[in-house]
C-alpha cells in the first residue's frame, strides 16, 4: 500500500493581484488543474481568500496536497501587490509549504506572448510587415505607472513552450526613453545578426502601445500590440521552475514595487522640506 505522506506533492496554489486583475491558479506539472481570473477593480482584498478557497474546492485541493505556493511580487499596483504577497506568505506559514515570488512583468509576457500568437490569423494580409529578422521574438510587457511611465522591462522567446528569456530587468520607465532605448537595441542586434523577428508590446498597452508612442520603432521592427491582462497561470508555471530550483525566505520576501508609493514619495518631500 502507497504511503500518501511519502508521494511528493506536485500541485501549487498561484496568487498575483499586482494588475486591475486577480489572478489564482492551481496548478500540477505545468498543466492548469483550476484558475479563476477577475477583475474585481482593484479591490483585491475583499475577493482574494474566498477566490482561493473557491479555486481550492473547484480543483478538490488541500493544503496538504500542495508543494508550495507561488506569488507574483509585482512590479505594479503598491497595494495591489502588498496584497497576494501577504497572503502567500500567510497560507505558507499556516501550511507548511514553501513560497517562491516570481515577477508579474514576467507572467505578464508569458500570457500575452501566447495569446498574441493564438491570435495571429493565417492569412497574408494579416502577416506582420517587414517581418525580416532571424533571432528570437522581443517581449515587452507594459503596466501603466503615470506620467509617461510605464512598469516594463525585455523578454526574448523562440516559441510559447518554454518561459521567456530575461534581457533586461524590471523597472519603472519613461516611455518615451525606453522606446528610444529599444530603438538603439534594435540596431545593435541587426548588426550582430540576431535581429529579432517581432516585437511584442503587451499588457497595459492602450496608452503606451499606441503608434504615436511607439513612432521611433516604426519602419525598422515588425510590431505585434497585444491587450492582455494577466492570467493566474503564467504565475503558476513560473513558480513551478522557481520552486524546482530554490524558494524564497517566507519572513525576508517582498513586493518588488521599483519605486516609493506617490504618498510615501510626498511625505519624504514633506519631511525632508521642513528640515534645515
């Protein structure tokens, strides 16, 4: 008789509230057992729990099936991400089982990348134009930050089946500069001849993907803007690889917010007015 104490447990419970959309997942060998995705207006604190248990009951999980569980660490909404971390860390504790924070842009460029290429139609006339590079595809991922900012950061990925490459690290960007920075890369990798076939802008990308913004890249790359919000899966998989290879300190893990809160950022401007 099998002893079910001694079987590895290989289901994750996925949490990420850094976006407009809450996202859980239940998932086992890189497969979706459940997930529940909603968008709930940002008030991720009311709907969290009770979407979790939900997504427990719907997919006949306990935590003691679970080999650990996986949250996104922003970057993205402050509050939003002080969120799903505090709870991961919360059901960690109260079950035993270790936690691995996985970035949200990451997930983010996942889940965009592959619906962009579910979308894309066969037919001539909806082929990408100057679709003339031989390296991997470019993944940007975009959460608005105001003011001409955008939370973003650089992916590469050949196809969906594994998760993408980092090229370059999360931060709060000026749009415009990051554009112009991407331009320049652009060149730098046609000359060493890895000139990446397409660049995707997904995510947030009504403000930020728009031609007016993306103008300096017009021309010299083939763009693929993709409406995407985030899905509880992509955290899910991502924390799969990360727990395959090291979790994270349940007492000493953060949100990656890149940036002081706008009120935490006034009251610094005020404190460190009044002092002479």
């Amino acid at each position: 008789m099998t002893n079910e104490k001694n079987e590895p447990r290989k289901r994750f419970l996925a949490l990420d509230t850094s976006t407009a959309s809450l996202g859980v997942a239940v998932t086992e060998n890189n497969r979706v057992v459940h997930e529940i995705n909603a968008s709930s207006e940002r008030n991720h604190s009311v709907h969290l729990l009770p979407i979790i248990e939900q997504a427990l009951q719907a997919s006949g999980t306990t935590g003691n099936m679970l080999g650990g569980i996986s949250v996104g660490i922003g970057p993205g909404s402050y509050t939003g991400t002080r969120i799903a971390v505090s709870a991961a860390k919360t059901l960690a504790w109260a079950w035993n089982v270790p936690v691995a924070g996985v970035s949200s842009l990451h997930a983010l460029a996942w889940g965009g990348f592959m619906t962009g290429l579910k979308d894309i139609s066969t037919t001539a006339q909806d082929r990408p134009a100057n679709q003339d590079g031989t390296g991997p595809d470019w993944i940007i991922p975009l959460l608005d930050a105001r003011r001409g900012q955008a939370y973003t950061a650089l992916f590469a990925a050949s196809d969906g089946g594994c998760s993408p490459e980092r090229l370059a690290p999360d931060a709060i960007r000026l749009m415009q500069d990051w554009v112009q920075h991407l331009a320049e890369l652009l060149q730098e990798a046609e000359v060493a001849g890895n000139k990446p076939r397409l660049l995707w802008f997904v995510g947030e990308t009504s403000l930020h993907g728009s031609e007016e913004s993306l103008l300096p890249l017009l021309g010299i790359a083939s763009l693929r803007i993709v409406p995407y919000e985030l899905e509880g899966r992509w955290t899910g998989f991502l924390g799969e690889e990360r727990h395959g290879q090291a979790s994270d300190d349940i007492h000493s893990l953060i949100p990656n917010y890149t940036q002081l809160s706008e009120a935490e950022a006034n009251l610094r401007k005020s404190s460190e007015g009044g002092v002479k």
